[in-house]
C-alpha cells in the first residue's frame, strides 16, 4: 500500500547536530493499525541515536493516530463494571504494594505541581490528583484532550511547542512513552526545563532499542511502532537527548514487563502465516495482558536486571 498524497513525508537531521552520516538499520511498515507506507529507520554514525527517516510532518503524521489508538482508549477513567471491576479495583492497589513494574515509578516526592506530556485521556493525571497533586496536561489528539478535560483537568490540545508556559515552575514533568513521538525531542526537552523549578524532576518512559527484543524481531519488534515511534533509544542515547536538553540523568530503571516479546511474536507468527488464532492473541497481549503480567513477574524481573527487557523508564534532574 503506498502512503496517501496528504501525508507528506520529511527528511530530518540527527536533533543533536551532527554532520549527516546516517546507515540503514531497517524498513518496516505500521504493523499497529495497517496503515499504509514503509518506513525507514537509520542510525546516526556519530551519535548512534536511531530515527525514522524520513518520516511524516508534523502536519500530517495524524493520520497514523486514527480514534482507537489504544493510549487513548486505556488511560480513560471508568468506574468499576460489575462483581469482577469491583474486585480488580480493590486488588489493584494491593497488588502495587508487592509488584514494583517500573513503568511509571517516580521518585519518592510530595505532591507539588505536575505536568503530564501526551497526558492520553487523564488516566495517570486522575490518578496523580486524587493523591494531592496539582495536575495539567498536552494531548496532541483532540477527542482524548477532551476525555482528561471532562475529568476537570486543564490540558492543551495540540503538541507541546504550541503549549503556553505554566502560570508557575512545576516541580514534576512526566511523559509515558512520548518522547519517541516528538519531531523535535531536543526542543521539547528544553521547553520543559524552562518550566521546571530549580532541581525539579522530569520522569520518562521509551521502549529500549537496546534490547535483546529488538535484535531478535527487528522490524517485527512491537516496540517499533512504525512510523509513529520517530526515534528509537538505547539507554546511551537517551542519556545524550537528555543532556542536550538540560536534565541530568539520575537513575534508568528496565521495567519489569515481557509484553513486546508476545507482541512481536504475534506479528512473527502472522508473517508466516502460522496459527492465526494465536497470532492474534498475542499481538493484543501488550495491550490487554492483565493478571498474565503477574505470573510473568518473576521471568520479567530476571530481564530487567541485565538490562533486557524492551522499555525503560528515567528520572532526570533540571540543569541549572
């Protein structure tokens, strides 16, 4: 399938400055939606930060973020459906208690100013507010904006260069796997350390390029999410876009999910035309793995310690 003549694809430099010195590391295609285009990832030789090039403008790549995409959908804020939400509502936070996933574990802090970025339709901020803490949001899709709006939280909708500044520094910037969606993650980074109080934290989750996942399924890794996914870090690099952005790097944690490997195997099996009932089971394993990421904790935790598991999440310092 060729890409439509409204989206218009964008030739883009290495965001840390570097000559331009590019290999190609691999071409994929949109394997979360079926949508049409194949994509290109190269890897800077100076740097060895990875990026989709060339890639959708930011005036266009919406149509690669069609109404289900599954952020939008997970992060609304529902009240618990019948006997079985019940309970899941009791267990949930109990079970945080023994279960440390390292997806969005942030420092031990007192609630202050927050600001979440790709804040989806509320969920993380509804439940960032109800433990004290003053909540804002960007949402580049307008109907999830308007999901995390009707909860009465303020956000912006449209991407963070459009967004005003804060009427006061923040003391905490998050963002769930929404670094690798910006076209300009430097600038971004930058933006929101002018935001940022002295000493204040900005906590971030990307899935990891130098995973042992990424070798083994490459263009079939589910963490790729071509084209959507314009840059694809390794703990290296993204300790360098930190830098270049103002923030110090203080700790990388492996999260402690195996998610993406059912994925890409969902997608390897569906290539090959194999057992299309599992296929598809387990391409949706990421997005609806539920209790299975309990029983595969122990398995998980084994992974993270060796730096192995395909997302990780850090905490940076502000920069004076």
């Amino acid at each position: 399938m060729t890409i439509p003549p409204d989206v218009v694809l964008e030739d883009a430099d290495c965001p840390l400055g570097c000559p331009r010195s590019d290999e190609t590391v691999l071409a994929g295609r949109d394997r979360l939606h079926g949508l049409p285009g194949r994509f290109q990832v190269v890897r800077c030789r100076s740097c060895g930060l990875m990026r989709t090039n060339p890639r959708p403008s930011p005036g266009t790549i919406g149509f690669y973020y069609p109404e289900d995409y599954h952020p939008y959908r997970n992060t609304r804020v529902a009240g618990p459906s019948g006997r079985l939400g019940a309970l899941k509502a009791r267990i949930k936070p109990l079970a945080r208690r023994f279960f440390e996933f390292n997806g969005t574990r942030l420092p031990p802090l007192a609630p202050g100013r927050m600001i979440e970025i790709g804040c989806a339709s509320g969920g993380f901020m509804h439940q960032m507010a109800r433990t004290g803490w003053s909540v804002a949001g960007v949402e580049f899709s307008a109907a999830a904006a308007g999901h995390a709006r009707d909860l009465g939280y303020p956000v912006h909708t449209g991407p963070i260069e459009s967004a005003p500044d804060p009427a006061a520094p923040v003391d905490l910037v998050v963002g769930w796997m929404v670094l690798e969606h910006l076209h300009g993650p430097v600038e971004a980074l930058r933006r929101l350390h002018r935001w940022s109080r002295p000493n204040g934290w900005l906590v971030l989750s990307v899935p990891n390029a130098a995973s042992l996942e990424f070798r083994l399924f490459k263009d079939r890794w589910y963490a790729l999410s071509l084209p959507t996914h314009l840059y694809h870090f390794t703990p290296g690099t993204l300790q360098r876009v930190l830098n270049a952005g103002g923030w110090r790097v203080e700790r990388i944690f492996h999260q402690r999910l195996l998610g993406n490997i059912a994925g890409s195997f969902g997608y390897l099996l569906q290539d090959r035309r194999m057992l299309p009932a599992l296929a598809r089971w387990l391409r949706k394993f990421p997005e609806k793995s539920g209790l299975h990421q309990y029983a595969l904790f122990p398995l998980a935790c084994l992974a993270a310690l060796t730096g192995q598991t395909g997302r990780m999440t850090v905490w940076a310092r502000r920069e004076s």
